[in-house]
C-alpha cells in the first residue's frame, strides 16, 4: 500500500533540472531529486544550482518532507545560503504545494512547487516582517532528467 505521501507527490519522484534565474539577476541550473525514503513515508528533496557554465556552485540544499497528523507537510530544510529551518504547508491553491518558515535572521522563507505541461515550477522567496519587502530568490521551471542525462558539475 502506498503512503499518503506517496499518493499525492509520486508524480514528482525523480531527477528534475532546468534553467533558474536567482534574486541577484545571475542565471543558472537547478537540479532538484526527489526520492521517496523510509517506505514513502518521508521524502528527501535535495537541490542544487549552479551557474550557466556548470562550474560555479551557486546555491545547494537537502530537506526532508513528511505528512504531519493532520495530513500537511512538514519540511526540514539546510542550504548553505539561509541555514537551517523547519517549514510548515500553508493552505493554498490544491494544486501547489506552499511550504513557509522562519529563517534564523528573522525572515520568513517561502516555496512553492506545482506541476504544469510536465515540468515543476519552483520559486522560492524571503520576506521581512507583516510588510517588510519580498526578495524572489530563485524561479526554476525543471523538466524531468533522462536517465542517460548527467547531473550539473
């Protein structure tokens, strides 16, 4: 029988890259894996993005997404720019997956995910306070990855 987790994101099990363009204008490649682990009941995300050459290490990143009690993900995240965090699913569109915390600084850190013609979109962003500016760190739409595909260096 397959997990609950299972059921809603096994579409989104696999290897996913393509181009994404980050808050400071650079440009790049994001590789994103998505593997279900501890018999589907948990996932590990891990993301990794790097410039246009694939020799520039721009941002990397592994979380763990899990369903709490009441059927909403959990999410414990690292990446090396913002540290550690726990995000919580935030009601939303069905059809997205909105994760948001708090980051150590005081800001909050938004991601949302969704599945549109076949790819992922992702867009991550930061936020300070009730009406504090809005950074949109990166915006990413992946593709699945061919198995024969290598990953970025």
């Amino acid at each position: 029988m397959r997990s609950a987790l299972l059921k809603r994101f096994g579409g989104w099990i696999g290897s996913w890259s393509g181009p994404v363009e980050m808050a400071e204008g650079r440009e790049g490649v994001m590789q994103l894996d998505i593997t279900p682990i501890f018999d589907g009941d948990a996932l590990e995300v891990s993301a990794l993005m790097v410039d246009s050459t694939g020799q520039v290490l721009m941002a990397r990143g592994i979380g763990f997404w899990s369903l709490e009690r009441d059927g909403r993900v959990c999410c414990v995240i690292y990446g090396g720019r913002i540290g550690f965090t726990e995000l919580q699913e935030a009601p939303d569109d069905p059809d997205v997956l909105a994760l948001s915390g708090p980051l150590g600084d005081g800001r909050t850190l938004t991601v949302l995910y969704s599945q549109h013609d076949g790819g992922l979109q992702m867009t991550s962003s930061t936020s300070e306070g009730y009406k504090g500016s809005v950074s949109v760190r990166n915006i990413g739409q992946l593709r699945r990855r061919a198995e024969s595909e290598s990953p970025p260096a």
